[in-house]
C-alpha cells in the first residue's frame, strides 16, 4: 500500500473532520502556490479551481470535476500560512509552517457525514502523494480522482473503514457510481401519448425542443409508433419520455412536479393557462409568501407542474 494511512478522526463542533499532517521538503512559498495557482492544481487536487484571493471571496470549482461543488468563498486567506474555504456542503482548512526542512501541511477537512471518512481519507491520502510529486517536478504524478478510484484507492478505504469502525455496507460509495454530474433527469412515462404530450410542451414553453425520439417499430414490445425514449429540453433541463409498453394500474401524482420559473408574469400566465386548459389547477395564479406569482397545475396528460416568477 503506496500511502501512510494516518489520518485521524475528529469530532468538530457537532460535525466530524479528517486531519492530515505532512511534511514536504519545499518552502511554504512553493506549497502555498501549489494549494492556490490552478496550474499545479490540476494536477493534484480533485476539484481544482480559481479563487478571489480575499476571505469571503469566491472560489470557482473548474468542470469537470468541480462541477458538483459548485461555487465555494473564501473562509481563511493569509499567504503563506492559512487557506480555508467551503467545498460544497464541506470545508477544507490547509495550514502551512515553516520547519527547517521545509513546511509542515496540516490538512483538515470538515463535513456532516461520518460515513463517508473513509472514502475521503483514501482519496485525500493519495491527493497528498500526487501534491507531493507536483512539488517535486514529477511530470506523471500519482493518480487522483476516478483515475485513482481504480487504482489504490479501494485498499486504502478498506484499511480506514476498519479504523474508523465504519460497516462497509453504511460507508459512503466513491463518487464515480454516479456516472455523470448530468444524471438525475426526470423521466415521465405515458402510456401511447407521449409524443403528444412533448409536442404540447414544445409549444408551451420557450426555449424547448425534442432532441431525441425513438419509437417501436413492428414486432416489438410496445406498440408500433410509440415512443421507445425521447429526450425533450426545456431551457437548459433535460426531461426523459417514454411511452410504456405495459399497462399499469398508475398514472402519474402531483407529489412529484416538475418546476418552471418564468422571466416574467406574462410568461408566467400564459404557460399557466395553456398547461390548465382541459387539466386542474391545483393552487391557483397568485402571489404568495414564497413567491411574487405562483401556480400550480396538472395537465391534460396529468403531468404537475409548478410555474413560478424569476
């Protein structure tokens, strides 16, 4: 095993931290441009990103890596001893002192969930050897991020989830089981109407369009002309459709809605009415204390939607 496995574990003000302590043999100047310039950041961090050098700054997490982060600020910002910011719901403190062999690093990273420590220690464990070899020049540092999830990063969980008492079956999976930052998309399914109904939103709505359609031809399991997937982008969201080859003793619920906000409360009206029309509404157009104007509606297909102002 290619790394130390010697992070400890902390209670930290009702949250739980991991804590690093590294020596490197490079001056805190040079470290401190490693943790800070996005050069040497992709090379070793999971989320590289750019930052405005100030505390309560902004940190930009960079695709594709840094999408699911999206934006952080600034905690802590004093060159070259103190840098903290927030890492999605996390924050990550990094402390750098000067030792007569270079500079001490001590890493702390804070979060709400304790099952996913061990996760989080095999990956930082092998980030910390790539920092290292980014400070030394090396031009194929040690892998991070996906790369590593393949590589030592499974002997290294496995090691602190025994230290950390935490049951394999509750530790937190490694990020790469969900595919892609893209992969929570709605899917309505019909039954025979689909295309319909897409045509429907197409004219409802602007900007949408049907990207994708696929249907059943002959001899297949649903009925020839219908919709095997669809794929149909409202704004800058994807909605999946299909029609269902099967009949089923459900149709869809207003407990699950999918949610539009219009630029303006014209658009706002007119969608409200088009989508009302031979549908129910289910809160009328209004303000209310969440919202300037807000209404609620299942369509003539009984698809729910809730459409509200800006």
């Amino acid at each position: 095993m290619p790394a130390t496995a010697d992070a400890i574990l902390e209670d930290h003000e009702g949250r739980t931290s991991l804590r690093f302590d590294r020596r490197l043999g490079h001056p805190p100047e040079r470290v401190w441009a490693a943790l800070t310039e996005v050069d040497d950041l992709r090379h070793w961090h999971p989320s590289p990103f750019e930052l405005e050098r100030r505390a309560g700054g902004a940190v930009h997490f960079l695709p594709p890596e840094g999408n699911a982060f999206g934006q952080g600020r600034v905690i802590a910002y004093e060159p070259p001893r103190l840098l903290a910011y927030s890492w999605g719901e996390d924050e990550l403190r990094w402390e750098l002192a000067p030792r007569a062999d270079g500079t001490l690093l001590t890493l702390t990273h804070t979060f709400e969930d304790r099952f996913k420590a061990a996760r989080d220690a095999a990956g930082w464990e092998l980030c910390l050897i790539a920092l290292g070899d980014v400070l030394s020049g090396a031009r194929d540092p040690a892998p991070t991020g996906e790369r590593a999830i393949l590589g030592d990063w499974e002997e290294l969980n496995r090691v602190y989830q025994d230290r950390f008492a935490i049951p394999a079956e509750q530790a937190t999976p490694p990020p790469n089981q969900v595919a892609a930052t893209d992969s929570l998309v709605p899917q309505l399914m019909f039954e025979g109407n689909a295309e319909e109904a897409m045509r429907f939103y197409v004219s409802v709505f602007f900007p949408a369009r049907i990207e994708q359609i696929e249907r059943y031809g002959d001899g297949e399991q649903g009925a020839a002309g219908t919709v095997k997937r669809a794929t149909l982008r409202i704004g800058d969201r994807l909605v999946r459709c299909i029609d269902s080859p099967i009949e089923h003793g459900f149709t869809f619920t207003p407990a699950i809605s999918l949610a539009v906000r219009g630029v303006s409360a014209e658009a706002v009206d007119r969608a409200f009415a088009r989508l009302a029309d031979d549908g129910t509404v289910l809160m009328a157009l209004d303000r209310y204390p969440f919202s300037e104007r807000f209404g609620w509606v299942t369509d003539r297909f009984g698809v729910s939607w809730q459409l509200s102002l800006g």
